[in-house]
C-alpha cells in the first residue's frame, strides 16, 4: 500500500509541475550563473572552480623581484589538462645586473662548483609524476612518488600544484581570498579586489623560499596582507589575477632583505583548447632515484650534471662519463673521526685533495675546463665524523658555467 500512494503522489504532482512550467516566465527557466549568482566572498573560490571545470587552457606567469640592481624576473608559461591532472612547460629565469650571490643562491639554488641551477627548465607534470629537462640537458629526469629521499622538503614538490597540475602559480591561492570586492566589467565579466593573509599567500611559494620571505605566519594574522586582483570573463573564467607580495620581504636576515618589491602576473586563455603536448616515449628519462646520489655516493672515476631540480646542495645526476657531463670524481679522501681544533678542516681537505689530484690519470685532468682547477666538499662540524670517519669528495668540473659562486682551489 505504501508502494502504490508513493506512485499515486508522482503522478498527480507532475502534470501540475509541468503546468507551472509552462505558465511561468521566460526568466523564471534562466540558470543561476554559477559563479556571479553566489554571495560575492565566494566568488573568486566558485571562478576557480569554474576555470578548472574548463578542462585545459594555456598560462604565462611573470614573478619580479625588485632591487636597486634591476628587476629580477621568473616566468612560467605552459598548458595544464585541469580533469586529468597533467602539464607541460617551462620556467625560466632572467637576472638583474649585479644581483648580490646571496639573493641569486635563494632563487637559483646552490650546486656543487661553480654557477647556479640552468635559467630555464622545462617541466611535465602528470599525477604524482614530474619530469624535469634543465638547461641544454639530454634527457628528462623523473621524480615520482614520495621524495623523501631526497630531503625533508624537497624543492620539486613545489612543481605540482594542488588547485592545477603545473604548481607555483596564483591558482594556489585564489580561493583563500579575503575581504571581496566586485565590479562589473566588459562584456559581462566581473572583477574583484581582495586580500590574501601571508599564510595563505605563502601556499605559492616553493618551502625554501618561504624561509626567505616573512616570518609572519599565523593563519590568522593581518599584519601583512597581500592584495590581489581578479578578471573574470562572461562565463566565470579567469583570464588574469595579479597580486603584490612586497609585504611579504620583511626579513632582515633573509638573502633577499635588498628586495624592494616582489609582485606576480598570471594570465589565463584559449580554455578548453588543446591539451599539453607531454614528452614523447622516445625521448630519453631518467629515473631520479636511482639517478640522483649525493656526489659522495659515486664510485672514484664517475662522472655527473649538476642540475637535479632538487635545492639538496651535494646532490647530482648520475650519467655515463662517455656522454657530454658537469663533473668528475676524482677522489674520496678520507679525514678521521675528530673535528679539527681552529677551524683547520677545509686546510685539511685541501690538503687531502691536492695528494689526490696529482696522483689522479692524466686523461682525467684533461678534462678540466680550467686547467689544474680542482673542486670539493666536506662535511661541517655537526655531521663530521657521524657513522664513521668523515670523508671530502674531490672533483673536476668539466664545462664552463655562466657564473661562479662556489670555492675554486
């Protein structure tokens, strides 16, 4: 009986449905759009949703730190596949002038010998994979999975995104947009004024950085807010977001304290256009781990690039020395247990080293890109002699970088 009135019900209330639908008005069938119609605050989070349910698009993003050098630039363009999780693109940087070692070691990050990290970088992310291509590099290198491995916070997590698949873009931090204002705009669009608390705004940044940047990172805290600025075309897309970051340069210590702004431009098109093109089977890659090591894992006599996509300093790429390669190995000199006593343990590796290179082979030397030039690392005090004696890897740099930071002997 229960059955048969629940049926009875459903048949009487739909012919009076359809009725009322026939008689209403056209504005009565109209949709609620589905981000203008939700309360303004919400907005910017629904205009996210929105982009993303778009499926694809194509995005550039300029990062500028400012200095009485110049203008120190990052910029990020590429696709992203927004439902399957996927991207494809470069990051490439473009220095000031005169830009002190301090403030480029922050951005670049430090390697081994001389130089930096290459300016430009290719990336494809796909799910929990990434796969870098630095500089003039051969071959693709792979992280994929959990990086632990590879430090507490290893700085290629910062390629992935949460809110897209390429990360380190405004997209992350849209929607924790405070403090709305909205205006109409042309061609039925909106635009929207906000501000981001510094730790939602730090969401952006890759962990290494964040360090450089404002202590201020109360969830709650006001005190250095970021403004942002929001455009929205007809359907709810974003097209463009901006947002200045200067407050955020408040650390005295930090290697970036002579910065004197630092602002993003992120602009969005061609949505729901062709996905990213990703690399092909055919091109060579390398899996990072089993091809990324600490140089004092390498066997005496192998060779490796520096460029890993990870901030670890004493990391490398493991390749075969007959291919084109940054170092070689020449040695492991082995240092003892104690510390020594007035600051005498880069004497002592010196030391060490200069025995080592000129007993290395000759064909090895040759290889140098400056003749009788040697490089090394060594443990600091805290890690010396822990899990047995210490030991300094001497190396050989075999190709000219663009810049030198690091100790040449």
């Amino acid at each position: 009986m229960i059955n048969s009135r629940l049926r009875l019900l459903y048949a009487v209330v739909v012919p009076t449905l359809l009725l009322t639908a026939c008689a209403g008005s056209s504005e009565d069938q109209q949709p609620s759009h589905p981000v203008f119609d939700a309360p303004v605050g919400q907005q910017p989070r629904q205009a996210l949703l929105a982009t993303q349910g778009s499926r694809n698009a194509r995005f550039t993003q300029t990062l500028t730190f400012g200095s009485p050098s110049g203008d120190t630039v990052q910029q990020s363009a590429g696709r992203v596949d927004f439902s399957d999780g996927r991207a494809a693109g470069s990051i490439e940087w473009v220095l000031a002038p005169d830009l002190p070692a301090a403030a480029k070691d922050a951005l670049l990050g430090v390697r081994l010998g001389p130089g930096h990290s290459p300016a430009r970088t290719r990336i494809a992310v796909d799910g929990d994979s990434v796969r870098l291509r630095a500089g003039e590099a051969g071959y693709w290198l792979k992280y994929e999975g959990t990086l632990e491995t590879f430090g507490g916070e290893a700085s290629v997590n910062a390629l992935r995104g949460t809110e897209s698949a390429f990360g380190g873009t405004l997209l992350e931090i849209l929607s924790g947009a405070q403090d709305v204002k909205d205006a109409k705009a042309p061609g039925g669009g909106r635009t929207y004024r906000a501000q981001l608390t510094a730790y939602n705004a730090l969401r952006m940044f890759s962990q290494d950085l964040r360090a450089e940047l404002t202590s201020n990172i109360d969830p709650n805290g006001t005190d250095t807010p970021v403004t942002l600025s929001i455009a929205v075309d007809a359907d709810g897309h974003i097209t463009r977001a901006e947002a200045d970051f200067t407050e955020l340069l408040d650390r005295k210590d930090s290697a970036l304290a002579a910065m004197t702004g630092l602002h993003a431009v992120m602009t969005l098109s061609r949505q729901g256009d062709s996905p990213p093109a990703m690399p092909t089977p055919s091109e060579r890659t390398l899996d990072a781990k089993t091809a990324v090591r600490t140089v004092g894992d390498l066997k005496k006599g192998s060779c490796a690039d520096l460029a890993t996509g990870n901030r670890t300093f004493d990391m490398v790429v493991a390749v075969p020395c007959a291919q084109p390669h940054d170092v070689r190995v020449f040695a492991h000199a082995r240092l003892g247990t104690e510390y020594p006593a007035d600051g005498r343990a880069q004497q002592k590796v010196d030391e060490e080293c200069r025995s080592e290179h000129l007993s290395a082979p000759r064909e090895w030397k040759r290889e140098a890109a400056d003749e009788d030039v040697y490089w090394y690392t060594w443990p600091e005090e805290d890690s010396w002699g822990v899990g047995g004696t210490a030991t300094a890897s001497c190396y050989i740099v075999t190709r000219d970088p663009v810049t030198t930071r690091a100790l040449a002997v």
